[in-house]
C-alpha cells in the first residue's frame, strides 16, 4: 500500500471513528458499515489519498488476518443445540449447493468470457463460490430472524472458506499447467480433514487448560487467551503444511465454544470487535484496489455475469440442495440470497493474481468487481430482507425462534 505511516494511522482513525460513529444511525437503515467502508476506499484512491497495490504482500496478509478473525467470531457464537440437531441445512448447503455454484459460475465465465480456459472458468468459479454473511451483519445478528436461518448461514459461510480454498488451489494447478493434479486434489482433501482435527485438539486442550490454571486468566485477557488458541491452530496447521488453516480456526471457535458450553461475553465482545476493526480496513482497502485495477473488457459482459452470479448461480444452487429439507419457502429464499461474497473471495482472487496463470489479471478484476458489487448489493438489503422475512412469518403463523 503506497501510503506513509503516519498517513495511514491518520486514514484508519478516520474510518474507525466514522464506522463506530455512524454504526447506531445505520441499524436498521439501508445502509451499512461494509457499504460505507467499500465507498470510503473508492474515494480515497480517486482522490489518490491511497493507492493500492494487489501484487504487495502486506496486502494479501491484511486480508488473511481479516479472515482468520472473522472465521473465529463467526465460530464462537455457532450453537451447540443448533449444531447437534440441525445440521441438515448447512451441511446441504456445503455438499450440494457450493460445487452447483462453482459450476454455475464457471459456466457463466466461459460463455461470456471464452478467452479462458475451462480450468480458468472453473478457478473463477472456486474463488467466487464461498459466502461471507458477516458483510450483511444484520442477518446473522438480529434476533427477529429463525435461528435455524442465522445457524445454516454462519456455519455454511465459516465452512465454506476453508472447503473453498482447495478447489481454488486445485484449479489453479490445473490452469497453471500442474502434472499432478489427482496427487494435490487427494492432498488438499486430506487438509480440509486435518485442519478440522487441529482445531478441535486445540480448543478442548485450552477449554481443559482454562479450568486447571492456578489463578485463572483475568477477564481483560480472556479475549487474548481464546484468540492465541485460534492463532495457534492457524500456525501450526500452515507451518506444518499439512493442514487446512482456515478450516482449523472456524473449527477451533465452535470446539471451544462447544467445550465451555457457553462463552464469556468478554470473549465474544473482545473477538467480534477486532473481526469489525479488520473487516473495515479490508472493504475499504479493496474498494480502493478497484480503483488501482480498473476494468478495460466489456463492461456490458462483465455486468452481465455478474448478475447471473448473484442473481441465478447462488439463489439457484441453494433452493435446490434444500429441497428436502422442511422450512418455510421464505427461510430459503432468505439463505439463497443472502450469501455475499467477502473476505475469503477477495483473498482467493489475490492468490490467483500472484500466480503465473496466462489470464491471472482477468480472473482477479473479473472477481473483484463481482465481489464489491455482491458487498455493496448485499449490504443495502439485508435490512429489508429483514424486516421482510419476519412480517412473511408473522403473517403466516410461523415460528421465529
């Protein structure tokens, strides 16, 4: 990022201070600090009070941590109840509706962009297939909305980034010409089922540590004391490489919330607020990067597919894997379309971009104007999705909770 230190202290105290500032005037507004944050770091790259640079590593690591936070807020306030008894959803969402969506996608891609290759389309297809929920925060946080449509959301989005990561690695040894690609498919797999392993090894570990520690932890190292454990968990699953990061820390907030039963409101608080902290630097600095990478195709193609991704892929993918499943019409629409592309997307793209893909350039602005666009088109309508889901349920007998 081609900013000073001071500057950027300066730019990030702002944006802070305007997010926690306007947060009580925005709830229940059509607006939202994801929305804000994006059109923030639009402004300030066209005013060139930022600019930034995809190829930086610093970059691809502010957007990591972002993840690896989010994942971990996400997964403390998965429910225990809820994950015994109603699986059934999100796990139909991550077998069946995921890879539809990858399909969908990849087919879009291909048809309107034929310079790719069907391993491209498909890489595409993989970076732009996980959801990220917390972007409409209303959604996973208001207490009006069915928790089994909160529960299917957040632990769908927690999962879906860390099973998302080897399709992409997968396709883009594929595009980039790999020879092994049925050797790295069965290699990401068996990640995806260690990183789940380290997580909960380390969890019930710590759980176990936090009762038989001499004097306890204060309260005010409560948050640090949980959040090592999730830094721990994604250290060692990609130090050792052989495990799945991001699966690990997801895992590692369920398995110790499901390990104390219930969670210290310090916890949650100290967690939730540093995910927001991280969540607005990285829209406003992805907004910023659209601005630095810009868009020379066609506008009306890539408009075109990034409706159909929207609009058909997701929506499409997820009404039909929940078609066994016996909740309202109203709750499945709400999940088929509340499905954002956020943090995991925007880093996906920018592993692609530091690859030696021939059209690595193309995939990334193609995924980035469809990941603001989804952040921006979601982030306006979480609020009246809202509102709208419970005056369907009120008006039609059924239950909220």
């Amino acid at each position: 990022m081609d900013v000073s230190f001071e500057l950027a202290l300066l730019v990030v105290g702002a944006l802070l201070l305007a997010a926690a500032a306007l947060s009580g005037w925005l709830r229940g507004t059509v607006l939202s600090i994801s929305v804000l944050s994006v059109a923030a770091g639009i402004a300030l790259a066209e005013l060139d009070v930022v600019a930034v640079d995809p190829a930086e590593k610093s970059v691809v690591y502010v957007v990591e941590l972002a993840l690896v936070l989010t994942l971990f807020a996400d997964g403390l306030v998965v429910e225990d109840e809820l994950l015994r008894e109603r699986w059934g959803p999100a796990a139909l969402a991550l077998v069946v509706a995921m890879p539809l969506t990858l399909a969908l996608v990849a087919l879009a891609a291909k048809a309107l962009f034929p310079v790719l290759s069907w391993q491209e389309a498909l890489l595409l297809g993989a970076v732009l297939s996980p959801t990220d929920p917390v972007v409409t925060s209303a959604v996973v946080t208001e207490e009006r909305i069915p928790a089994i449509v909160r529960h299917t959301l957040n632990l769908e989005s927690g999962l879906n980034d860390g099973l998302a990561l080897p399709f992409v690695l997968f396709f883009l040894a594929l595009a980039t010409g790999a020879e092994s690609a049925a050797t790295e498919a069965v290699k990401l797999s068996g990640e995806a089922v260690a990183g789940g392993a380290v997580g909960i090894a380390l969890a019930v570990g710590a759980a176990w540590l936090l009762t038989r520690l001499p004097r306890g932890v204060e309260h005010k190292y409560l948050g640090i004391y949980a959040l090592a454990i999730a830094f721990l968990a994604f250290g060692i699953a990609e130090v050792t490489g052989w495990a799945n990061g991001l699966i690990a820390v997801f895992v590692t907030g369920i398995a110790l919330a499901v390990a104390r039963h219930s969670m210290p409101d310090e916890v949650l608080e100290f967690n939730e607020t540093l995910s927001a902290l991280f969540q607005v630097i990285t829209f406003t600095m992805f907004g910023a990067l659209i601005v630095a990478t810009g868009w020379s195709g066609s506008t009306p193609q890539l408009a075109l597919f990034i409706a159909l991704v929207l609009l058909v892929a997701r929506p499409v993918a997820v009404l039909l894997a929940l078609l066994p499943v016996r909740e309202p019409i109203a709750n499945k629409l709400f999940i088929a379309w509340f499905g954002p592309k956020g943090v995991a997307s925007m880093l996906f793209a920018l592993l692609v971009l530091s690859s030696t893909d021939a059209n690595r350039t193309l995939v990334f602005d193609i995924a980035s104007f469809t990941i603001i666009t989804s952040i921006v088109a979601h982030g306006l309508t979480d609020t009246l999705g809202a509102n709208a889901l419970v005056r369907w349920l009120d008006r039609n007998g059924e239950a909220v909770a």
